[in-house]
C-alpha cells in the first residue's frame, strides 16, 4: 500500500535522500548533463545508465586481447573459455534461481527463440499460446513465427489476455482465462511485468495455474530482472529470458540471461537447437559428431560467449550482487510510491490532470509508472524533455517512468513532479 505523504516539499525530499542508506550508488554511474547539470534519468527500464567502472572490466579484456592473443581463452586474470561461468552464482541471486539454472548468452529475442524451441510443443488440440495484450512487438514475433514454424496460424493459435481498457487484468482474472483455454493451451509467455502498463504478473500464482492445466510456462523478464524479487526455481517456472540493458545497466544491445528449471536440466524429450558451447564442457574440443548437452542452462548455449558484452555486464551485476535485490527492492518500493504519491497531491489539488494507468499496489509493480495525459501527453513529453528529464513516450498515449533505486534519488522524482506540473499549467493557460 502507498504511503501517505505528509509533506510534498523539496526539504522533505532531500531529507528522505539523506537518510537513503543507498545514495552512494548514484556516483559509481555516468549521468548524461543538460545545460551544465545532471539530467532527471527516468528511463533505467529502457537503457541503464554506464557504470563507471565498464570501462576498466572491457579494457582487460581487450588487454588480455592484446597481450595474449588466442592463448586469452585460458591465460590472464579471467580466461574467456569460462569467462560465463563466473555470472552463475550472482545472476542466480539476482533471480531467485539454483546457479545450474541460469546462464548469460546471445540477446534476448535469439533466447526467447531457444526456449520456444524447447518448450513449444504444439500436439493434437494443445497447441494455443497465451500473450499480453499489448505484448511488446519482438514476443510477438517470436511468438507468430514458432506457431508457423510447426504449421499453425497465429490468428487462432495465439490468445491475448484480455484486459480492461488500460490493459490491467487482475490475476484472478488471468487464472480464469488460462482455465477457459485449458487443454487446448500448449505455452503461456507472459512479460514478468508489462513494458507499456507497468503492471507486474504473479508469477507464482499464473505458473501453477498453467501447470494445473497441462502448460508450460515462461516469462520475458526483460523489464523484471534487477527491478522486482523474482524466485524462479520456488515458483517452479519452466523458463525465463531477459536482457541486461535495461534494469541491469549492461550496455546497448548487451547480452541476456536465461533460466531454464533444473526439472529440465537433463530432459531428453526436449527439442534443442545445438551448438559447440552447449556441449558437455570437457568432451567439447574433442571436437566430434554427437551431441552431448552440458547438463542445466549451459546446455542451450549455441556459441563461445560474448566478451566484451559480458565484460559491461560483469562491472553491473558486481554492484547488484554488493547491493542485493532485497535493499534495492525496497528503496525502489519507496521512491515508485513516493513519486505516485506526490503526483496524487498535484491531481488532487488541480494543478495537473494526470492518470496512473500502473496498478497502485507495490505487489503489481515494479520502478515503472505510466501516466497518462488526456491527449496532451506528447506535447508536455516534448517541453519536460527541453527542461532536462529524459522519460520516454510510448504510443499511442503514455509517459514512461521509471524511478530506479540504484541512482535516482527522492529529489530527482521531485524534480520531475515539479517540471511536469509547471509545463503541464503552462500548456493548459
Ligand atoms: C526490451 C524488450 C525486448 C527487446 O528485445 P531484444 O532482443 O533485446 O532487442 C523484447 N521483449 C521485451 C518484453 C522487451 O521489453
């Protein structure tokens, strides 16, 4: 539940930073500048913000590049031919998993291809997958192109959730829909929470549900992973992918993450695609025919890993394994309801006339609210961006924000509550 703010000034904001057991996190990151100071980043679900210390993870790579040539993959600080193999205990922290269970590679539609690869198995009348509505455009993709891929028609074998008119449905109401579909449902793939809404699934609750009724069941946690507490393996998820610039500060175009539950670590029923990497680690330059999968996660692996990407992402995911989920969680809990709330008081006061069409529970979401603006969105989106806030515009009627716990602050939300209701006063005199 939303706290009840008592004092919507800039001193009570800056009070609430001060006691922000986290505000050092901001200067371990880049902050774009306009007009001389620190923009208002509101857009961590989109592209994080540089840790500054990327810069030293990839130079000794490109170092060990350098000096050692191909001797690199077993030679120097952190040989590239395991270089992956390091992400697998903090990654599995970071999403509730067994450390078998997860594995960095490729990005994150090639993942989401993998895993429809192995858990899309279309047989006699269960052959339907359940989508958000509103999914974003690459799941949908991915998802019309596997059904053609074994000889459907999206048109029919692909189900939307239906939704009310901000496109938020009730969980309860998502386990209606899952049991109305019943054995006729193959997949359900659903966003961990909702890129455009914001809205945050109960994952545990839809799993079972699946399970009940004969499906597997994934997520695309593309904007879950280092933004909500995630428990994979309990909740008994059959696979999840995400990618790691958004919440996860790795970099543009980075690389991704993959779970794949350890009830499946070794299933040879499964359906693969295969390559070199995901073959058992100490047969695989023996270089034969026979594929022989590496048991868990690494057994999806198509190619030798990334290292340049990966390196960005290991200089990220050090803080978030320093910081932990638990404390980013709950700063992040208090910086998304501090900021509805002071939004709530200018509503309230009728100084602006905004909708938060992202569910007002902390449980249904995660750092992202997304205001609405009743047909004025776009233009006030252009003048907040000429003030410095960087926020994004998603049609066809939203403002996307995300306050992120790991460098925003309490006076940033202010700021930005403080710049949008002027803009918003100036365009409606
Ligand atoms: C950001 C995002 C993507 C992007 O896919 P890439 O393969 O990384 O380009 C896909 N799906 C969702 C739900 C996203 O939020």
């Amino acid at each position: 539940m939303s706290q009840t703010i008592k004092d919507n000034s800039n001193e009570f904001a800056i009070e609430l930073d001060n006691q922000d057991e986290l505000k050092d996190y901001r200067s371990k990151f880049h902050l774009p500048q306009h007009q001389g100071n620190d923009v208002i980043y509101l857009v961590g679900n989109s592209l994080g913000l540089q840790p500054k210390s990327a810069v030293d993870f990839v130079a000794k790579e490109l170092e060990s590049w350098k000096l050692n040539g191909v001797e690199g993959h077993f030679i120097g600080e952190n040989p590239w031919y395991s270089y992956h193999e390091w992400f697998k205990n903090p990654v599995a922290r970071l999403v509730g998993a067994k450390p078998h269970e997860v594995v960095v590679m490729n990005n994150l539609t090639v993942n989401l291809h993998l895993m429809m690869i192995s858990f899309y198995k279309p047989k006699g009348f269960r052959k339907k997958i359940l989508v958000e509505k509103g999914a974003f455009p690459s799941d949908y993709y991915a998802v019309e192109s596997q059904i053609k891929l074994h000889g459907g028609n999206p048109d029919i074998d692909m189900i939307e959730l239906e939704t009310d008119k901000n496109n938020i449905v009730t969980t309860a109401e998502i386990q209606r829909q899952i049991e109305d579909i019943g054995d006729e449902l193959a997949l359900i793939l659903l966003g961990g929470v909702n890129y455009y809404t914001g809205q945050a699934f109960n994952m545990k609750a839809i799993t079972q549900t699946g399970h009940k009724v004969g499906a597997n069941v994934g997520f695309d946690l593309a904007h879950a992973a280092g933004n909500i507490m995630l428990e994979l393996h309990d909740w008994n998820v059959d696979f999840a992918v995400w990618c790691t610039y958004k919440y996860l500060n790795s970099g543009p175009g980075g690389t991704s993450g993959a779970f794949i539950h350890e009830q499946h670590a070794s299933n040879p029923n499964l359906n693969r695609l295969a390559g070199w990497w995901g073959h058992d680690s100490d047969t695989r330059f023996q270089m034969k025919k026979g594929f022989n999968p590496s048991y868990g996660a690494d057994g999806w692996q198509l190619s030798n890993a990334q290292i340049l990407p990966m390196a960005v992402h290991r200089a990220s995911i050090e803080i978030f394994d320093e910081v932990g989920m638990d404390k980013l969680r709950s700063k992040s809990i208090r910086l998304t309801n501090y900021m509805s709330d002071i939004l709530m008081d200018k509503v309230n006061q009728n100084e602006l006339n905004c909708k938060i069409i992202t569910p007002p529970e902390s449980e249904d979401r995660g750092a992202q609210l997304s205001l609405s603006f009743d047909g004025i969105g776009k233009e006030l989106f252009n003048r907040i961006t000429l003030r410095g806030i960087v926020a994004d515009w998603r049609e066809p009627n939203v403002i996307r924000v995300a306050a992120v716990p790991l460098y925003n602050s309490f006076i940033d939300v202010w700021n930005f509550v403080d710049i949008i209701t002027e803009e918003y006063t100036i365009i409606r005199s």
